[in-house]
C-alpha cells in the first residue's frame, strides 16, 4: 500500500478529520498518518494511525489525544483492520465513560437527604 492508498481508507472511514500522511523513511515497513479535528484555530482531537506490514500481515494502531496541540495520548489499540482499530478506540472511551457516569451518579444519589434535596 502506498501513501495515496493510505490516505483514501483514512478518508473513507473517518472523514470528519484533516490528515496528513507522514513520509516514511527508507526501507522502513510502515505507515503513519496523524489526523485532527479542529474548531477556528482550537485542536479538539487528534488521532494517530500506524499501518504495519509484516509476513503478509497487516495490523494498525490507533491512539488518539483530547484538546489541545500537546494532550497526552490517552489510549493505544490494535487490530487487523483499520475500522476494527478505531472501534476498539471508541469502544475503551464509552466504557470508560460508562463507568465514570455510573460513579458519579452514585456519588450524587449518596448526597441526596431523605427529602432528595442535595
């Protein structure tokens, strides 16, 4: 697969960001891409997708950022396929948030009196 190649499967898939297709150096076996969403001049998120090919074997990993043009990465997942990478993103952010909303719905019953005033 070649740049170009690259490139349109990440349109294809996530066209809500703006990518840029990073040059590989030569003999290397990989291809990486960086992809952001963005508000006026304000970074929203950034994702990075790394396409490896090793004995036939094709896997991607995708990390993404939150806001801001130096966030830490805040999660890292591989697969077979492209779509299957990003889904497994998206699926560890609604998990997590799944959690952290049942806590703080926890949290916010605990305050309630017995008058259900907080």
């Amino acid at each position: 697969m070649n740049a170009n190649e690259f490139r349109a499967e990440l349109l294809k898939i996530m066209p809500g960001y703006s990518w840029t297709v990073h040059k590989t150096p030569k003999g290397m076996t990989y291809l990486k891409a960086t992809g952001i969403q963005s508000s006026g001049s304000n970074r929203l998120s950034t994702l990075s997708v790394i396409r490896r090919e090793r004995d036939g074997q094709v896997s991607y990993e995708a990390k993404s950022a939150g806001y801001g043009l130096r966030a830490k990465w805040l999660h890292t997942t591989t697969d077979g396929t492209l779509a299957r990478a990003l889904r497994g993103l998206q699926d560890h952010y609604e998990y997590t948030a799944n959690t952290y909303r049942s806590h703080a719905s926890a949290l916010k019953i605990g305050r309630q009196g017995e008058g259900g005033t907080s």
